[in-house]
C-alpha cells in the first residue's frame, strides 16, 4: 500500500502542538478511544476531538470504530515517511539521507 506524502512543512506544522504531541505518544502501538486519550492528557474532549481531527486529516492516526466508540493509532509508515522527507528536505546531505535514497530506490 503506497502511502501519500506529506508537505515537510506542514508535517512539522501539525508535530509542533504539545497537545497533539501527547497524543500520538498515547497512540502510538495501541488503540485508544477519546476517552481514554482525555483521561491521559487533562484536557477537555472538545480539545481531544479537535487535534484528533487535525490528526487524522495529517493520516498520522489510523481508526477504527467499534459500535459506539472510535479507537485510534499512531500511522506509524506515515511518521516514518514524513520523518524521512523532513530529513531529505533539510538534510539532503546526511549519510541518513542518503541511506533513505538507497531504501527509496530499492523499493
């Protein structure tokens, strides 16, 4: 499945929140409803609701619904793609970038 790419701008855009930051480390290898991700953070579940939309516009949470509830996770092949675009964009030179090149091309 081949993953849409992500202005690098915009990707930092959306990491730079500590709310949304918060968020996916709650996120990221487990599945969790709103609920529980309010109970973590402290903030309102209007506030929860409105980053989780932010993320899941950005493809950096996947979902699932199960009857009343909606549960989230970290896209992690999605933070790693924009990770490396981000490194590819400001960072063309590194032998991480480079590394990425080699990966990219033998895909």
């Amino acid at each position: 499945m081949k993953t849409k790419s992500m202005d690098p701008v915009a990707f930092a855009k959306v990491l730079a929140d500590p709310t949304r930051q918060q968020i996916m480390k709650i996120c990221c290898c487990e599945w969790k409803n709103v609920n529980e991700i309010v109970q973590t953070v402290n903030v309102s579940q209007p506030t929860v609701s409105h980053h989780l939309a932010l993320l899941r516009e950005a493809q950096l949470v996947l979902v699932r619904d199960e009857g009343k509830n909606t549960y989230y996770t970290l896209n992690q092949d999605k933070m790693a793609l924009c990770c490396g675009q981000l490194i590819s964009t400001f960072a063309p030179e590194s032998a991480t970038a480079e590394h990425l090149e080699r990966l990219q091309a033998s895909n």
